[in-house]
C-alpha cells in the first residue's frame, strides 16, 4: 500500500480503515508501505505504529519500502525498528 506525504492526523481513520479492508481481502502475511516521501515526524510513525498493531492483529508483519534515512532513524530513535522493518 501506498502512504502519500503528507501524513497528516485527520488523514488517519481513512488510512486505518484502507488497511483494514486491504488486509481482510487479501489475507497477506507482509504488508508492504511505500513511504517514499514520507515526513520523518512524529505523525508519520504515530501512523505506521498504528497500521503495525492493526496488522499484527491479523498475523501480517509491515514491511517499509522507500523509507528515508530520516525516517528510519526516527523509528529506531522511538524503539520501533523491529515492528518497522524496512524491506523490499
């Protein structure tokens, strides 16, 4: 799935809502979030934890795709570099 920049807090309930139905159809066990041009701020990875938990609910890991140094930075900074996995 495809996260657009700006990541933004209204923007959120739809985004979860996406990833839920995307995961209920295809029953993945990866899902992968192109990030490329995603923000490296707290909004941005308050979002990606949340669609992880949504995600390891239903069995599937996250995997991040196109993901900056900045923003892979911030997820290990904030102890989340194991539920946010860069991939490809």
């Amino acid at each position: 799935m495809r996260i657009s920049a700006p990541v933004e807090r209204a923007a959120l309930p739809a985004l979860f809502e996406r990833t839920c139905a995307l995961l209920e159809a295809s029953h993945a066990s990866i899902l992968r979030c192109e990030v490329a041009g995603v923000g490296a701020d707290a909004v941005a990875v308050d979002a990606l934890a949340r669609l992880a938990l949504v995600a390891r609910r239903r069995g599937c890991a996250v995997r991040l795709c196109g993901a900056s140094e900045e923003l892979l930075a911030l997820v290990a900074f904030l102890g989340l570099a194991d539920v946010l996995c860069e991939g490809p």
